[in-house]
C-alpha cells in the first residue's frame, strides 16, 4: 500500500513507515492507535477529503464526547496513589487525621467502604507510617470525633460523610477545618437538644 502513495516530501518515510504497520491491523485497531496517538500529542485528526468508512466501520458503535476507554483513562485520568503517596500528599497532622485518611484510601482505592481495626492498622504498616500508638484507642477517638460511624455489620466501621469531606479537602487545613467545626457544631446542638428532651420530662413524684 505504501507504494501506491506519491512521495511528497521528508516526511514521507516516517507515513510510509506508519502505514506499514498498520496495514495488517483491521480498521477498529487501526482507529483505536490513531485516537491513542493523537490524545498523546493533544492533537485533533481532522480528514481533509472526510472520513473513510468500511461496513465495519459503519457498524462499530462511536463514543460520544463525554464517553472514554480505559487507554484514554491513562492520560486524562489521575494516576493511581499508593497508600505511602497517598498519605504523604493529604499531610494528616494527627493520627485521628492519619487514620480517616487510611480510612479513605481502603474506601476509593482498595475498594473496602467497610473496614476493621487491623486493616486500618495493616495499611498504616503498608504506607510506612509511624506505628499507631494505640490502635483501639485512636480509632475509637476518630469514632468520637465524627471521622467513622459504626457500619451496618457488627464489627466493621465506615467514613463518615464528614470524615470524607474533610479528607478531601486536606492539605488545605483551613477548608478541612472548617467541615470540622460545621459538623461538630451540629453534633453539639442535636446532643442538646435531646438532653432538653429528657430534662423536660417530670419527675416523678415520690409518694
């Protein structure tokens, strides 16, 4: 097929070349490699005599521009953190703060919304972090302080939406903190307000 294109100036070895290897490939690969190759030069593939179409072609399903591939993923997506990058860019200060991040990451990362103690403690040893004091006791004050709440099957727990959001937000402190101090602040009022409940009730009159 190459020798059928007119030379038409240097860079006619380098078309030659491209041709070549495609020319095995059916016209789906083909599609796939050129799409692949223009999204890594952040090119647009604009025909000039219009598009090509083979009755495969016409059949094969297009994405529409909101829609992606896996391959395309690789550019335009995040690339996958591991716990020890992860933990390293959020920049927990505290270990209640350290461990809702770990909490975060077994959630979005590994896939594990619901968790126990020790895969906290486990993914703390994984991102090479400073041994938790007193695992039982700083999971027990992120539960306390509205990071985890008690998860529908006995023994595990879940990030809080609070304890998400705020995760999201760091290293910005300021807007994490912010989140933190909302949240508590409604915690406080619906915890007196159940305390004006029972105090409101009368006592009973002893006889």
């Amino acid at each position: 097929m190459a020798d059928e294109l007119p030379n038409t100036g240097p860079a006619f070895g380098t078309v030659s070349k491209i041709i070549d290897v495609l020319d095995p490939l059916s016209a789906t690969d083909r599609e796939h490699i050129m799409r692949t190759v223009a999204i890594w030069f952040r090119m647009g593939i604009a025909p000039e005599i219009g598009p090509i179409q083979s009755p495969v072609a016409v059949q094969t399903p297009q994405l529409s521009p909101r829609q992606t591939t896996p391959d395309d993923d690789k550019f335009s997506g995040r690339p996958v953190l591991s716990a020890k990058e992860f933990i390293f860019e959020k920049d927990p200060i505290t270990e209640v703060e350290r461990l809702a991040c770990l909490a975060f990451y077994l959630t979005h990362y590994q896939d594990m919304p619901h968790f126990k103690n020790i895969d906290l403690s486990r993914l703390n040893i994984e991102a090479a972090q400073r041994k938790l004091s007193n695992p039982a006791v700083s999971i027990n004050n992120a539960m306390r302080d509205g990071f985890f709440v008690q998860a529908t099957e006995a023994g595990y727990k879940q990030l809080s939406a609070m304890g998400e959001r705020f995760v999201q937000l760091l290293p910005d402190r300021d807007a994490a903190s912010k989140v933190r101090e909302r949240m508590s602040s409604r915690r406080g009022k619906k915890s007196g307000s159940q305390a004006d409940v029972v105090s409101s009730e009368p006592e009973s009159s002893e006889t």
